[in-house]
C-alpha cells in the first residue's frame, strides 16, 4: 500500500496563499485532507504557512500538481510517498 502527501512551505502568505489556493482549487477531488498551519493569532499572523495535503489518484497528476506549485514565488512543494511494508 502506497500513500502520498504534499507539503508545502509558503512565505509571504499573503502574496503567495492566492495563486496557491488556485492551484488546489484545480486539484479538484485529489485532496483527501487539508490541513493549513501559520503562526500567530488575530492581528499579529505570520507572513509564513504549512499545508498538509493527503492525496488520491495518481503519483504523475500529484507531480504535476506539485511543479505547478513550485513554479510560484515563495512556495516549497515536496510530494511524499508512504508505504507500508
């Protein structure tokens, strides 16, 4: 059994978080799980960010997906792959 996850390091959230969202919006039906991390609270948010993404389909779609992101300024996109022995 194989799992992949995407992480993605964002800076200047607030340039990069919209081109970012675009992105996964395309992604569609591949994102099982999302889970998006920044510090700070109400006014004082942090400029950087973490997504967890937990994927389905294919490893070459999610390759795709993950240049697609890292083709945007201030993103880091790694795709990960799990797999129970």
């Amino acid at each position: 059994m194989e799992k992949h996850v995407a992480l993605v390091l964002l800076n200047n959230r607030h340039v990069s978080a919209v081109e970012v969202q675009k992105v996964l919006t395309s992604w569609g039906c591949s994102i099982k799980t999302r889970l998006g991390l920044h510090g700070g609270v109400q006014n004082a948010c942090s400029e950087d960010g973490l997504l967890f993404l937990e994927l389905a389909g294919e490893k070459a779609e999610h390759e795709k997906h993950i240049a697609e992101l890292n083709a945007i300024p201030g993103v880091d996109a790694k795709l990960v792959a799990l797999t129970l022995k």
